[in-house]
C-alpha cells in the first residue's frame, strides 16, 4: 500500500512540474527573445533584452508560457492633458470585468540596468513606493518618460523594446477613457482592449 501511495505522490508532483513552466528556460541562451501579443486592436512585437534585465525577462517570459496574460486587459490608458503629451498604456493584471488576476511572487527591481524608459519601451510596474513589488502588470513607455528612470529613488525597470506593432500602440492611446468605479480611476478605457494571447516567437537563426 504505501508503495502505490508513494507512486501516485510522484505522479502527481510530475503533473504539477508539467502545469508550471519557467520563463528560465524559454530559450535560454537567447538573450534577446521576442513576443507578439495579439490584442483586439491588433499585434505587438517585444523584444525582450535578458543581458540587462534577466530576472524581469524571465518573470515575464514564466507568465507568457504559462498563459496568464490570456484574457486580460490594458486598463491604464493615460495622457499628460496639461503638457499634451501622451504617457502610457498599462495592462496584464485584470480581467475584462476588471478584476485582479493570479500573481506569482513580486521580484527584484532592475531599474539600475541602464535601459532607460523611452518611447515604446516596456517596464514593469509596482505598487506605489513599493519598488521590489512587481509582479504581472507592465506598461509601454508611450513618451520618453525621464522621469521614470532610476534617480535618487528607484525608476521602473525596462525590459524591451517594441520592434512591430507601433500602430497598434498609437490605436489604442487613442481610445475613449473615462471613470471607472471599481478601479477609481479615470484613464480606464470605455470598451475593455483584451490581450488575446501572447506567443513566444521562434528564436531568429544567425
């Protein structure tokens, strides 16, 4: 009996090894892989830089591979109106109906790996003055924003860059915002803009 006992125990630990896949490994010696993520107002192409960012890289390669962003929501779609200058696009955490989503443990903050947060780059986001508290959420850099960067505080940490997809980034700035009561903020978009899926691209050969 405690021979079956111990085989359906190791059974059962292969099966959830099997469920949860590692952005560690997602190409790993590929220093720079890249992302589409397929979103209803069309694609956008990351590429993610590991050489400087490799803990933030790999976070965001384990929920890719593990499809956590599938089904969420950009929810943060905001513009500087008193400078008119556009800021940025942030999403990965919420559903459609605006709820938060599964998050694993928060990681290290890399803001210090000399990317910097211009436009079209993309960062992780934190809790207000909790910089080591990233998890999900990431936003693009719809401006170059100086002002995110490391300084005498911790900045938000770049890992990439969009390569394809400018338009599609542009489509959505444009979008109608407005107040949104179970968030409490008014740069929520009025019709949900969905993250259909992210799929890791095939390592380009050299």
């Amino acid at each position: 009996m405690k021979k079956i006992i111990f085989c359906l125990t190791v059974l059962l630990l292969s099966s959830s090894a099997i469920a949860e896949m590692s952005g560690k490994f997602v190409q790993k010696n590929n220093l720079f892989p890249r992302v589409q993520i397929n979103t209803s107002k069309g694609p956008i192409v990351l590429e993610l830089d590991r050489s400087r960012a490799p803990i933030t890289v790999n976070n965001f390669l384990t929920y890719v591979v593990n499809k956590d962003y599938n089904g969420s929501v950009f929810h943060r779609v905001e513009r500087d109106e008193v400078n008119d200058q556009d800021f940025v696009i942030q999403g990965g955490g919420y559903d459609r109906e605006y709820d938060g989503m599964f998050e694993r443990e928060a990681i290290f903050n890399e803001s210090g790996n000399g990317l910097e947060n211009d436009m079209y780059s993309v960062a992780m986001a934190y809790q207000d003055n909790k910089p080591h508290s990233a998890t999900r959420q990431f936003f693009f850099n719809m401006d170059d924003n100086e002002h995110l960067n490391p300084g005498k505080d911790w900045g938000f940490a770049v890992f990439g860059n969009v390569i394809e997809g400018y338009e599609t980034l542009d489509k959505i700035m444009r979008v109608e915002t407005g107040y949104n009561e179970k968030l409490g903020y008014t740069f929520i978009p009025k019709e949900p803009i969905i993250i259909l899926s992210v799929d890791v691209l095939k390592q380009p050969e050299y």
